[in-house]
C-alpha cells in the first residue's frame, strides 16, 4: 500500500480511537452515562452520580397527583429491596401495576427522582395463559 | 392439519440437514457427483420440511387451535386475521421457525439459481447454508420448540391475543423486513466460506453475490427505517432512534454491509481488497447472528429484548464459532488472498472506497463499544455504566459528518488517481456552493454540527448533480438526445452506478432530517377546556375532551386547535388516550394505549401525545412536540430503497 495513504489510514484510527476515548471519560452531557446498580445496593449505599436501576413495580404501589397527572411515585421492586420512585413525565403506556421498568435518574434523601422510565417493549408480552376465573369471552366485544 | 405433523417435519428437517452435510463433504472427499446430487436434493429437502412446519404452525394460528402453548400466549379468537398471521414473529420460537423459513427460500432460490454454475463453489455453499439451517434446527427442535403443547390446569377458552402495540401493520412487517436482511447475508456469507475454501477468491464471487447483498442490504434498511417509522408514530416519545442495544444491533451490520457494497466494486473493477472484502463479508453475517444473541440473551437491559433464556451462550457459541472458522481459514488462505495490485494514490476513487470503508467500520467498532459499555466497564472496574443516547450522538456526529463528506468527495474522484486540474474541475463548484451556504447558515446563527451538516448536504447534493449533468452531456452531445432522455438512457446503461448515487441522494435527505433533531422543543402540561399554551410560536387551545366506547377500546378524545403565532390556524391535533379489553374484569389485563396525532409537513412535525386525564374528567394532560424536518427522514428512505431497485433491476439481454 502507498506509504502515504497508509499513515493516513493509522492517522484517522488514532484520532477516532481518541475521540472514543475522550468521549468515554468526559461525556459533554451528564445524562450520557449512568452506573446500572441493584435496588438493594442503592438503599444500603449513598450514591451521587446519575444512576439506572431495574425492577418490577410493585403491586398497587403506582399514585398519580390529583392535580397534575404528569406526577406519579411509584415503589420499585428488585428481590426483596423496594425503593420509592418519583417520576413525573409522560408515562409509558405499559406503565402499571407488576410491568417491568428500568428508571434513570438520581437518588436524594430516600427519593429516586427519574427522568427517565422505560417499560419492557411490545415484543416481551409474555404473559400467563388466561383461565375462565379471569377472562370470559362475552366480555369482550369484537 | 395435524400439529403433530409441524413437529415431525422439524425433526425431518433436522436429519436432512445432517444428511446432506456430510454427502457434501463425502462429495468433497470422492468427487463421486452421485454424492453432490444427493447432498443438493437433502439440501432441497431440508427448506421443504421447514415450509411444511411454518406452514402448519401458520394454521393453527389462523384455527386459533390453543392446545399449543405458542398460539394460546400470541393470539386469540379476536386477533384479526392480519396479526394472527404476525403472530408467527411475535414470539420466541414463532420468530426463530420463521428465520429459518426465510432461511429455507434463500437457500431454495440458490441452489436452483446455481444448479448449473460455479461447480466447485455450490458444494461448500449448501455446507454453509446447511450448517445455518442446522443450528436453527437445534434451536426450534430442541430448545424453544413452537409446537409444544399447552402445559395448564384448566381449560384455554380463549388466548392472550397480540399486543395492541404490535396491532399495527408496520409492526407487522418491519420484523420480517429486518429478517429477510439479516438472514439474506447467509448467502453472501456462504458464498465467501466456499470460495475461501476453494481457494477460488478472484472476482467470480463477489460477481456471484453482489445482488444478493443487495437485496440483503435493501430489506435490512428498509426495516430498519420501518423500525424508526413505527416507533415515532406509535410509541409516543417523539423520537425514532434512542440507540437501544437491539437497534444497534441492526444497525451494526448495516454499517458493515454498506463497506462491503462499496468495497466489492473495487474487487470487481480492479481485484484489490481481496482480504478486507472476506474481513467485512464475514463480520456482517457474525454481527447479524450476534444481533439475535443481543435481542434474546437478556445480557443487555434493552426494551426490546424477549424473556430471557437459554438461547444466548447458544448464540454466543454459534457467533464464535463462525469467526473462528472464518478467521482461521482465511489465515490459512491468506497468502492467494493478497491482491498483486495496490492502491497508488491518495486522490484516486479506490483510495475514496476505502476511506469511506475505514469510516463505516470505525463508527460500526463505536456503536459496539458503546452497546456493550455496561459489559466492559463492569469487567474492568466492577461497576456496570450504561451509556445513552448523548454519548452515542457525541461520539457518532462527527463521524457521521465525515462519512457524509466521503460521500461527495468519493464519486468525483478517478479511479487510479486525479491530477490536480481534474480535481479544481470535478470540486470546484461543489466546494464553492457548500461553503456559500456554510456562510448563510452562519448568518443565521445555527451551531457549529448543523452548519457543518447542512453545508455537507448541500456539497454531496451538488457532487451528485454534477455526476448527472456531465453525464447527460456526454451523451447528449454524443447521440443528439434531450436532456431528459440521454439522463433516463444513462441510468439505463449503468444502473448499478448511478443507482449508488440515488442512493446517495436518499441519505443526504436523511441526513437532513437528522440534523433538524437540533431544533426540536417540546412540553408537557395539563390543560383545560378553552384554555390555551404555547409551544415553540404555536398556540394549542383545547376546544373540548370527550368520551367514546367503540367495538374494542374505550377512547379519551381530545379536540386541540393549532394556530401560529400571528393567529392563523393551522391544524386541528386529536390525539386520544385508549383502553383495549376495557372490560376485562381483570384490571390488569387492560391495555391503556395513547393513539398520537401528527401533523406533518416538510418543514415540521406537530407531534400530540394525549398522556393521561384528570380524575374529575376536566384536565387533559398533554405532550407537545415540535420536530423539524423529520419528514425528509422518511423520504430519504423512500429514495434510498427506490436507488437500490435501480441498482438492483436486471439488465436487458
């Protein structure tokens, strides 16, 4: 290969390798990255940076502000560790009562405060077969 | 049809595929053709059963027969015939039967194709497409088998049904769209381990795969496109690309792909790239596999992935031991590999394809680093940091811009080299026009990204032109035809170029889109009935809410008037917040769903998403987005998909 397009071939992958690099270490934008931790060792640990959990929510937990509906809290479950979550943006329409979610945001004084809330996609609607208890097919018009 | 007949002809399948491997490579031993032939019919064989079992799954969905576990958890007795027919991707093992199906056509299409071409390639290649089918095999006989029947203590009256967001009808084409993709590379794949093992690694075949990658590359863009499209019309975000693991992991091949398609012209024309071409070929098959490892392993948070299960170290292996395979053979091979020529100037069209090659890898090994940030952080210091969507845009935007520089500079360059006049000549008036709108779009005080972004678009767009307008005039003067024939009659000729450069065209389009994200605003609010709240100069006035039952949902309708900034009406958004199986007495098997409105120009988009209403009925909570230029995403994809048809239209006899 010509020498001349050969160093500028090594040129272009030490500058991107940099630029990765840099960017890895120093994101222009705090919410670029996140440190996924368990729901367990957050209660248990003080964390300051930006953080990311995953849970389920847990059962009749979800409440919605009788004057702003964007504001709801809901407790998140991962094992046995429950964490109180508040969140007050739009809110995915799988959002309810046993979804699974995964919440950004930060944790302060009890609180994790997320701005971000994601519900498991369309493609993960797994759930239990139905019986008759809860399901009957004269209730639901087609 | 008999469900039990769908399993038994997995399980035929499965030993036809072992069948035919080893009379393939007994062939290969003997050279006794009786062995090929037999290896080839198994090969038929193999693709037959797998019909016969898709087909019989593909019944009983549509008989809604729920003594199967996969049709009573994916469909039910209202689920319209359409989606019931989706359902056979909805789930686990339904989607990996239908890759295999896919699988089984190309495989069909090759073999019948090559009955009486490339003798000493075929033998290896329906090894390959074999193996492949083989390992699905495993998989769906073993595994995640989709006729396993339903395992309850009580009767299945009825079954779950499809997910209302999944009852969409680009949701039901964008997974088979991205599968006909990423299974299609199997062929060029199988193509590259045949001739590596032939030692046959001239020009014949890439010759012998170039549509088929393709045609791979056409379905893999078009679902990924169809992804974005579905995502911003029906998830509600606003956006249609958030860098989620399983969108990487479509991505990561397309980036490879598109090298490899720019890479074999240069194979083609001037039989350099030998070893990069193998390199690329085999790390877009290995990241197609790898992809269906990202989406059902689990090993990544992604909002997409599937219940996890044993079938990611499965995959895992499966993706090792194809790049070992490869790798090693073409380490064995690698001395018939090198090509005898060499590239001798930087200014020459072949020094373009591989820059422009060197920049799609480099932001390919980006996007992956960043994909699997979480795994490498968690190995190296103990704590697992997830990486979103700023990072990716931080780090891709100026690689991307480059990319988008090296798609103007590449087609005005001359293969071998361009002399310095050549090159005043070809970039003059492209330079001149990009930076005349760099200095506008400064005057108007856009950020540094957006007048990079808009001058490149308007550089390429002029590049191109001037690629067609020399063209023209070439033949114009040369055969004494109008304008717009000698331009039809140069596509004609050369559709494979000038195809490319539609192509092209579609991505700066594109491009343009993504750089109006720069503008986007948005807002969240509670409003009331007459009252009114602005967005980015629009004014939203909520002219009434109110309530409707229909068949199968109970809807929130929202009534909201749009008017600019001086007043004028503009568009009138209904958005509406919905209830599927509103009466199911299980409150937890209701399925809220917010139904947007857009109104889309060119300039802009008015995205309205209806979140939620006030318990006293009176107080609709909103989300408002106002998104520039969106739309020229959607026709860039149109454009691009109509470039790679021309490309891809055969040639009169």
């Amino acid at each position: 290969m010509n020498s001349k397009i050969f160093s500028l071939i090594i040129g272009v992958l030490l500058v991107v390798v940099f630029w990765i690099g840099w960017v890895s270490t120093n994101p222009a934008d705090k919410k670029a990255m996140a440190q996924f931790i368990s729901v367990e060792s957050l209660v248990n640990n003080n964390f300051s940076q930006r953080l990311k959990l995953g849970g389920i929510v847990k059962d009749g937990s979800i409440l919605i502000s009788e004057t702003n509906q964007l504001e709801c809290s809901f407790v998140l479950k991962e094992g046995d560790a429950e964490l109180y979550v508040n969140y007050s943006k739009t809110r995915p329409d799988l959002f309810k009562d046993g979804a699974e979610v995964i919440v950004t945001g930060e944790y302060v004084d009890g609180m994790f405060y997320a701005d971000e809330l994601q519900t498991k996609c369309a493609s993960r609607y797994e759930g239990d077969l139905r019986n008759e208890a809860n399901y009957k097919l004269e209730e639901l018009d087609t | 049809m008999n469900p039990l007949a769908g399993a038994v002809a997995l399980n035929l399948a499965f030993g036809c595929s072992i069948l035919s491997i080893i009379a393939l490579i007994a062939y290969n031993r003997t050279s006794d053709f009786r062995l090929f032939l037999v290896g080839q019919r198994l090969g038929l064989a193999i693709s037959f059963f797998v019909f016969i079992s898709t087909f019989v799954l593909g019944h009983q969905l549509m008989i809604s027969n729920f003594d199967i576990d996969y049709v009573a958890r994916y469909t039910s007795f209202e689920t319209p015939t359409v989606y019931k027919i989706s359902a056979l991707w909805a789930g686990q093992s339904g989607s990996l039967l239908f890759w295999l199906f896919i699988l089984s056509i190309f495989n069909t299409i090759t073999i019948i194709q090559n009955q009486s071409k490339h003798h000493n390639l075929m033998p290896w290649v329906i090894i390959t497409l074999s193996t492949i089918q083989l390992f699905f095999l495993v998989l769906t006989n073993f595994i995640t088998n989709p006729f396993e029947p339903t395992q309850a203590d009580f009767e299945i009256v009825n079954g779950n049904g499809l997910n209302p967001l999944l009852q969409n009808i680009t949701m039901a084409i964008h997974p088979p769209t991205l599968y006909l993709g990423y299974v299609g590379f199997s062929v060029p794949f199988a193509f590259a381990f045949a001739a590596l093992v032939n030692k046959d690694i001239g020009a014949l075949w890439i010759q012998s795969i170039r549509r088929w990658t393709l045609v791979a590359w056409l379905f893999l863009s078009v679902g990924i496109i169809l992804g974005g499209w579905w995502a911003y019309q029906e998830l509600g975000w606003g956006g249609y690309w958030a860098w989620d693991p399983v969108e990487n992991a479509s991505f990561m091949p397309w980036l490879t792909a598109t090298a490899f398609l720019h890479s074999i012209i240069v194979q083609e024309k001037k039989d350099m790239l030998r070893v990069w071409n193998m390199v690329l070929i085999i790390l877009t098959f290995s990241l197609c596999i790898f992809g269906t490892f990202l989406t059902r392993s689990g090993v990544m948070s992604s909002v997409h992935s599937f219940t996890e299960s044993s079938l990611g170290p499965v995959f895992l292996s499966f993706v090792f031991i194809i790049l070992v395979s490869s790798f090693g053979l073409m380490y064995s091979r690698i001395g018939v590999l090198r090509s005898p020529r060499r590239i001798e100037s930087v200014s020459s069209r072949e020094s373009g394809f591989l820059f422009n090659n060197l920049i799609f890898v480099v932001m390919c090994f980006a996007v992956f680093w960043g994909t699997l940030f979480p795994v490498i952080t968690e190995a190296v210091n103990g704590n697992k940091i997830s990486v979103g969507p700023p990072f990716f845009n931080q780090i891709n935007i100026p690689i991307g811009l480059a990319l988008l520089a090296l798609t103007g500079i590449g087609p005005l360059l001359a293969w071998r080299g361009t002399s310095n006049k050549r090159l005043i000549q070809n970039f003059a008036f492209p330079t001149i026009l990009g930076l005349l709108s760099s200095m506008f779009f400064i005057f108007l005080k856009m950020s540094v990204y957006v007048v990079i972004s808009f001058s490149l678009c308007i550089f390429v767009v002029a590049a191109i032109l001037s690629e067609f307008v020399k063209g023209a005039k070439v033949r114009k003067r040369k055969f004494n035809e109008s304008l717009f024939k000698a331009i039809y009659k140069m596509i004609e000729k050369n559709r494979s170029r000038y195809g490319g450069y539609i192509v092209h065209l579609g991505i700066v389009l594109m491009f343009v889109g993504f750089t109006g994200h720069a503008f986007d605003k948005e807002k969240e609010f509670g409003i009331k009935v007459g009252d009114t709240k602005s967005v980015a100069n629009y004014d939203f006035t909520l002219i009434k809410m109110y309530e409707e039952e229909r068949p199968n949902h109970y809807a929130w309708i929202t009534d909201i008037r749009v008017t600019d900034m001086f007043g004028n009406f503009v568009t009138q958004l209904r958005p509406e917040k919905r209830v599927y199986f509103h009466k199911n007495p299980d409150i937890n098997k209701r399925q809220p769903h917010s139904e947007l409105d857009i109104y889309s120009t060119l300039n802009k988009d008015i995205y309205s998403i209806f979140s939620s209403v006030s318990s006293d009925n009176l107080t609709a909570f909103v989300k408002i987005m106002v998104n520039p230029l969106v739309k020229w995403v959607w026709i860039g994809g149109y454009i691009l998909a109509f470039g790679t048809v021309i490309a891809l239209w055969p040639r009169k006899e």
